[in-house]
C-alpha cells in the first residue's frame, strides 16, 4: 500500500473539497488539523507547506518520479489528485475541458462571493464593534444568488455539473453550495441545484470527507479571539 498523503485541514468548505476527493478516491491520508481560529496556519511549520497561510494544504509522499510534493490551494490540489488516480477529472478531453472550466468557477466565483456573504451576514454584524453593513450584505447575497442560478441552469441540462458524471467539478462546488441557508439564498426557484444537493449528499465518499472531524466545526460569532485571528489585519 502506498505510504498515506498528509492532509492539513479543518472542517470548513475549502477543507472539504479535498477530505472529499481523497475519500471518493479511495486515496490513504493521514490527517493534521489546522485550527485556523486558534491561528495554527500562521506557523512556521505550515508555512513552509502553504506559505499563503490558509489550509487545506497535501504532502504526498509519492509525488512525480516518486519524490514527495507539497502543494496548497484547493483548486489545484483537486486537479493533482485527478491527474495522479485517473479519476474525477473528465474521461475524454472535451470532458476535461469542462471540469477545469466549472472549478475555475467556484475557485473565481462561488467560493470568494459566498465566503464575503458569510462574513458580512454572519460574521462582521458579531464582531467588536459590530460591521453591519447593509451595502455589503445585499451585494453578495445577490451575487451569490446570481451565481445559484448560473449553477441551476447548467445542473437543468446535465446530472452533475461538468456533464453526465461527478467530477472534482462537483467536488469544489458542493461543499459551498450545501451552506446555501446561511449565505440567505433559496432553493425554491432552484430544483435542479437542490436534485444536485442531494444527489451528491448521498454518495458515501461525499459524506465522510464532509464528516471529517464535524465535531471541531464551531460557530465563531461569539469567539472574540477567533474573530480577531481570522479578521485582523496580517502580513
């Protein structure tokens, strides 16, 4: 058996994305929790892996010509681990045109739009002194509805989002889209993304990666030095 990857992660959307796909891809990892309110991904030690400080970030041991790589951003990490099993990335290359195109989407568009909507909904309204904004809760709420129904209609004329099979696509996108309630958006006029919810939810490797030390997810609305951590100003 190949020596396991080494995940650096906690449980939030851009952390799922690859606790997913190592799941789907019946890959062995090894988790290492990066407590980002407590502000472990401003250590040296992580820095030297994802010198952007932000998880989730790999170590494969088996990297290209055997050698170990690191590499951080999600995005590219789904598309190394695609390339690296043969799986999830498109069987032809038209198909592998279209999952690059749909998760340079999500890592341009629905993953910085529905963060800046959980943070000026959720977020900002709690912090000391409260940011509550009206301008910036409208924009990104809006923008993140625009972005649902984008999704929508794509999802109205195949079954994932990519074409007729799950990709890193969908891998990338669910994670986001499944907050949908907290970023005050609705499914109501959206039947082919709430099908594409559940449809994805249900798939067993779905729901470990997304599983994956639930227990440290928190809300950081009352969490003064985890707000301070997350939002203060740092080089």
């Amino acid at each position: 058996m190949a020596d396991p990857i080494d995940l650096y992660y906690w449980p939030t959307p851009n952390g799922w994305k690859v606790s997913i796909a190592l799941e789907e891809m019946g890959l062995p990892y090894t988790t290492h929790l990066v407590d980002i309110g407590a502000g472990d991904q401003f250590k040296p030690d992580f820095l030297a892996i994802a010198p952007n400080n932000r998880m989730p970030a790999i170590v494969d041991p088996d990297g290209p010509d055997g050698t170990p790589v690191s590499l951080f951003e999600s995005g590219a990490i789904l598309q190394y681990l695609a390339r690296k099993t043969g799986q999830f990335g498109g069987p032809t290359e038209r198909e592998r045109i279209a999952v690059d195109q749909w998760l340079m989407w999500q890592m341009g568009g629905l993953g910085p739009m529905a963060g800046q909507a959980h943070h000026f909904l959720k977020y900002a309204p709690a912090m000391d002194p409260p940011n509550d904004l009206p301008y910036a809760k409208d924009r990104y709420r809006t923008e993140t509805g625009r972005l649902y129904s984008v999704l929508d209609r794509q999802l109205a004329k195949h079954e994932y989002v990519a074409g007729d099979f799950f990709s890193i696509a969908d891998m990338a996108i669910w994670p986001w889209a499944v907050l949908w309630e907290g970023q005050q958006q609705t499914l109501d006029d959206k039947p082919n993304m709430k099908r594409w919810l559940d449809l994805c939810g249900a798939r067993p490797g779905v729901q470990a990666g997304h599983a994956l030390h639930s227990d440290q997810r928190k809300s950081i609305e009352d969490d003064k030095n985890a707000q301070n951590v997350l939002f203060k100003s740092k080089t």
